[in-house]
C-alpha cells in the first residue's frame, strides 16, 4: 500500500461541503489516569509510560512467532529530511511527526492518512538547527496532539481533525533557538525545552497548560549576567560555578533539548541538559568552575517548577557531553535493597544509575571506549580525568566525540531480562583550544577546533547494540555493527529487541541472548525507535524510516560507507504481513570530468576552512555528503553558476537553505566553490589511480 501524507480528495471536499472537517474515531481521550496505568496494547507517551522504558508487554509477536514476521503496509512520506519521532497508538490512531515539524495522524489498522498538519516552518530557521530539521514525536492529552516546531512555537492540536487549538511562541525566534524534541504531559501541564547551544543561546525549559496554552512556569539551567534580574533562586547557587570573567552574551548553553521522564509517586520530572556554549570551558568560563547546570540531571517539582535535586554528569563539560540522553525509571534490588533509581547512558561513555528520591550516585562505569576520563570517582560523583583532555595546550584526540557514546537514539529496558538494550557508537574526536582566536559567529560556535575535523574515514567508526546489566554494570551480550548512528531500540514481553540500523536492516534480536531472529530491508537508513501497539486483537510493530540526523548531514566517508540513501516511510509490521515495498531506481550517476582548479593554495586553503565552519554540518565533512542534502562536489553547473544567488542571495531558502550574506563576503562564498571543486578532482583522480592500480 503506498500512500501520501496529504489529505485526501474527499476529506477536502467532503469539508467544504459540510463546512465541518470529518472526525476520524473516537476523540483520543488521554488522561494522567491513563499515563499512569496505560493499557498493555497502548502507546500513549514518547518511551511509552512516564518511567521512559521502552517496553511493552506484548508477546503475541515472539521468540517463536517472529520469523513470521510481514510487512502489514507502509506509507512513503513527502520528506527527505530525517525521520526520528517515535509514532504514539490510541484508540486505532498512530500519532506521529515528520521533518520539519509536521504531523499526521494514520488509521493504525490501514494506513489511510487521517489528517496532516504542517506549521510552515520558514525552511530557513534550518540554518539554526544544529543537527538536521527532524522532530522526535508528539504528546497526547485530553483529545489534544502537542508538537514543538523547529521556530519554537508549541501548538495543540485537535486529535481528531488536526486542527490548531492554541498556539505559544516559546522561544525568541530572533536568537537561534530550536525545537526538535517531544512535548511530555504531567499534571495537566506541557513540559518542552529547546535546543541551539552551539549557536550561543541560554537554555531553560517551561511548562504550559495543556488546555489553555498559558506559562505556569520556567526554569532556566544557566545563570544570565549579572545585570540581569535572577529569575529563580537556583540560579544564584549556580553563578557561583561560573567564572566572574564569563562572557554572558555567548549564551551560555545548557538546553533541554530531549530527554525527561516523571515519577507520580515521589512527584518529580526528571530533565537532563546539554552542552555549554561554547563547548570549550576556557572561553565560556575563563578560569574553571563546574558551570550549574550543564549536564546535568535534574529533578523538578512539577507543581512550581523549583529544583528538588541536582546530578551534574560532567561538571566544566568542555566536550559536547550533554546529559540529554534518555532518562529510563527502574525499581530495582540493588546490594539486597530495593531502590527507586534512574538510568542514563549520556554522551560521557558511562552507564549511570542514581537514586532518583536522592540524587545519591549509586554507580558508574564505562560502557564502552572511554580515554578522557579514568573513572567515575563514587565518593565525589565527579569523573577522573585524563591529563591533557581539556586540550588547553595541545590538541588531543579522545573517545568518545561530539557524537557521543550514545547519542538520543532512545534505549529500552525490559523488567524480564533486568537488561538495558543500548545503541553504541564508537567515534573518536579531535578538540583544539580556539581560546586565543575565537570569534563568535552565526554558525558552530565550540571553541573547540571543529573546523580542524575535515574527514571522518570509515575505518574510524564503528557501533554496537549493547545489552547492559545495570547491576553488575557490565555487558550480558553485544552485537557489532560496522557503522554508527544506528537506530534507537524497543523491549517486548516476547522477548525480543528491535532496531534498525544505519545500513537501513530493520532486525529483531532475542531480548537474553542477542540472537537475529529476523530481519527486513528498509531501503533507507534508520535512526528513529520502533513501537508496538494492538489493534483488533492483533500485534503491530512500526518504525519511522528515514535516513538523517547530525552525523548523516556531517557524513564524510564514514557515512558513505553505510550506502544508505535519503527515503522517508513509516513501516507496519504483522505475522503474516503481505505487503512488499517498491523497487528503488539508482540514483543519478556524475559524467562530469573534473578539470584541475585553477586557484592559490592560500584561496583553496581558506576556502577549506569557510567551508568547515558553515558547510559541513549540513553538507559533510571534506565535502563527503552524507546521503541526506546534496553532494557539492557534483552540484551540477547551474548550481556553480548561481553559486552566489545561492549561498548569500538565499535563491534556496524555500527548501532550507538560508542565506549566508550576514557571515560571507562574495570572495569568501567563491573560495568555498573552489574548495569544493579542488575536492571534486581529487576524489576524482584518487579514482582513476585506484583504477589504474587494479588494471
């Protein structure tokens, strides 16, 4: 079945007639009773219950029955941008978000679209996103769908017609504020936060009413300057982690931009934050200091929005290590004691599990390569670091990266197996002290040498699904992939764990052992979770399928090498499923014979590092494109001729490439041309040389 995220002909006409939009089913009545104590073939919140765990109770689709496992139908998706939200399941509807802050509402049983919403994001605001123009998903509650956009606003939508009930502008959208994680309900109240550090914005996040849209309250993890006034009493404990040399107009970072979790019984939302802005401590905060509250955990009283305990992962984080991953809630019997704790595997590299009434570290240990830090000191909860890691004298080059050891591709955590089912990357990373030259810019701004990354060659990179056990702290099972940036995981009762892959091999595994039970070939490369839900008595799995993200648009060699292609689809899976998905066309070959570029090494050389600083993020590393935006080392002529128009006039904002006039000069856009085509012969004759070699 192949379908189009447009409303149908007849929705349209069948509206204008009556002069009422149809109502598809029941509302999508959801309530804190039913977040509580969801029934077992519901997917009401983004990790299914507020404990964020991933796990469903389903086994109808198992250990035995998996390999029966089809295809029930699918849906290709007007998007070629990355698909990471995980769809939520109420009463026969899947909920889900595309790129660009879009959002459709499928009948889960058919596939038939009930209704799409698209806010008009002004495309160009993608040049504020750090890490590609994705959204991970809604919030339901009360008959409402709440989605966050890329421009900051938070809007509630009807369930049933997928019409705007209110609408809040959350950030200020002249500051490179964005918003690309799930809205969470608790109490009544949207929890949303934002993202943008690199660009140099101050993070916080806020609750709203669900009902009305109204603020009740907002936190904010770092300090303003002093000037300013203290809009909370944390943050005067928290100035003091600052240096007094801080430059408060860089922002200072910190942004909610992903995880949290709630606990009913104790009455907190758990929240983690990200990075400082900018990365590198020696120019954010002159002198030192912890920073409060970068990457940290958390722990809120929903009803007023004040601090009940804190957990900083990495006090003084000079390495994009954000405590943004996800926060999973276990009970679990720890030493012969039951503890209420939390979980979280952040960027860092290490497995945490902390008393979540307490915010007491309860342990901490490495989960894969980690050679910036010894240890995680259990007396003083702080890491012990490698000499030289902060890099303020020499360059050094550590595990794991700005990509992290995990990233927010979501883990599970299965109750039957007491093992947390974790996606691994192993990526190393450079960082150089820019203390002394940095200048704030529109664009990237880590302090930290990112420019100095101008490959990333796939021998370099590798991942892993891990099976942890959070009690020994230690592996139970792994299975190594050749790639990173691989897709997030689902637990099920049947005992079985889902995930794809960056190659696009959708696979299940068993949840004890890590045997392959299953596997489908998804066309594009996966990045998103999957869920399950049940409709009519029977099973269903989906998965939103869409190759992107930061390191698909960063890509470079590493990237190339997954051979993933930029389709966009929301697969649903049944025993006995039938369906069977198109025959993709090749993409387009490059005839073109590179000349040699005529230019000096000096132009080539600064066209090189303009093009780190302002293209790479999108476009790739050493001008290797991930598979998501184009290649510019096979742009085609028209393009290079209206290089200009393109790069500063903005000819492309209207499909997300914004002008870049208020940072290059008309020389400075021609020396990134020319880099890129002093690229293009190269990898062409590196080409005809290994030919030559081969004859």
């Amino acid at each position: 079945m192949r379908i189009k995220t447009t409303t149908s002909a007849f929705t349209i006409l069948l509206s204008l007639a009556t002069g009422f939009l149809p109502v598809f089913g029941s509302p999508a009545v959801v309530d804190d009773k039913a977040l509580r104590a969801q029934g077992d073939g519901e997917w009401l919140s983004y990790g299914r219950t507020y404990a964020e765990q991933r796990f469903s109770p389903l086994e109808q689709i198992n250990e035995q029955s998996v390999a029966k496992l089809g295809l029930a139908w699918f849906v290709d998706l007007d998007n070629n941008r990355g698909l990471e939200a995980t769809p939520l399941y109420h009463d026969g509807v899947l909920y889900t978000s595309l790129s660009w802050s879009r959002v459709i509402a499928v009948d889960a049983g058919s596939g038939a679209i009930l209704w799409s919403f698209d806010p008009q994001v002004d495309k160009a605001k993608g040049r504020d996103a750090c890490c590609d123009a994705v959204n991970r998903g809604v919030a339901l509650w009360q008959g409402k769908v709440y989605v966050g956009t890329l421009d900051g606003r938070l809007i509630a939508l009807d369930a049933r017609t997928g019409q705007p009930v209110w609408t809040q502008q959350t950030t200020d959208n002249s500051k490179p504020y964005t918003i690309t994680g799930a809205p969470r309900v608790v109490k009544g109240m949207v929890m949303i936060g934002n993202g943008g550090a690199e660009m140099g914005v101050r993070g916080y996040f806020s609750a709203y009413d669900a009902e009305t849209g109204e603020m009740r309250w907002r936190f904010y993890t770092v300090p303003a300057a002093p000037s300013q006034p203290v809009e909370h009493p944390e943050l005067l404990e928290a100035a003091k982690t600052w240096s007094k040399d801080t430059d408060w107009s860089l922002g200072g970072g910190g942004t909610a931009w992903d995880s949290m979790a709630y606990d009913p019984e104790l009455d907190l939302l758990y929240v983690g934050t990200g990075n400082g802005s900018p990365w590198n401590r020696e120019v954010r905060s002159p002198g030192g200091g912890d920073n409060l509250f970068l990457s940290s955990i958390l722990a809120i009283k929903p009803d007023t929005g004040r601090l009940a305990w804190y957990y900083q992962v990495t006090p003084g984080d000079s390495w994009d290590f954000t405590a943004t991953q996800q926060i999973t809630l276990v009970d679990m019997e720890i030493d012969n004691q039951l503890r209420k704790v939390l979980m979280q595997a952040p960027k860092n590299g290490f497995f945490y599990v902390i008393d979540r009434v307490t915010g007491e570290l309860i342990s901490a240990e490495k989960f894969g390569k980690v050679t910036w830090a010894e240890r995680i000191d259990l007396k003083t909860g702080r890491p012990v670091e490698v000499p030289g890691s902060r890099y303020e004298e020499e360059p050094f080059v550590m595990w794991p990266s700005p990509f992290g050891a995990h990233n927010w591709h979501p883990m599970s955590y299965s109750p039957l197996t007491n093992l947390v089912y974790l996606p691994y990357q192993e990526v190393p990373g450079l960082y150089s002290n820019e203390g002394k030259s940095f200048v704030p810019k529109r664009a990237f701004n880590t302090a930290a040498g990112a420019s100095e990354v101008t490959e990333l060659p796939r021998e370099m990179t590798s991942g892993a699904l891990l099976a942890w056990d959070p009690v020994k702290q230690q592996a139970a099972w792994r299975v190594d992939y050749p790639h990173h940036w691989n897709g997030g995981t689902l637990a099920t009762a049947g005992n079985l764990v889902f995930q794809g892959t960056a190659a696009g091999i959708f696979k299940a595994y068993s949840a004890d052992a890590g045997k392959e039970l299953w596997a489908f070939d998804a066309g594009t490369g996966v990045i998103a979770a999957p869920m399950t839900y049940r409709y009519e008595g029977q099973q269903y799995i989906a998965l939103m399928a869409g190759w992107g993200g930061v390191a698909a648009l960063f890509g470079g060699d590493a990237m190339v090498a997954t051979g993933s292609r930029n389709v966009s689809r929301l697969l649903v899976f049944k025993l006995d499923g039938k369906a069977k998905l198109p025959v993709l066309s090749e993409p387009p070959k490059q005839l073109r014979t590179p000349e040699p570029v005529v230019a000096s090494a000096r132009d080539i050389q600064l066209g090189g590092r303009l093009y780190a600083d302002y293209c790479a993020v999108c476009h790739g590393a050493g001008a290797i494109a991930g598979g998501v935006l184009p290649d510019l080392r096979h742009s085609p002529e028209a393009i290079r001729l209206a290089w200009d128009a393109i790069v500063r006039q903005g000819a492309f904002a209207p499909k997300g490439m914004a002008s870049f006039a208020d940072s290059l000069s008309e020389e400075q856009a021609k020396q990134i041309l020319t880099y890129v085509q002093h690229r293009e012969y190269q990898d062409w004759m590196q080409a005809m040389n290994l030919i030559k070699e081969t004859e």
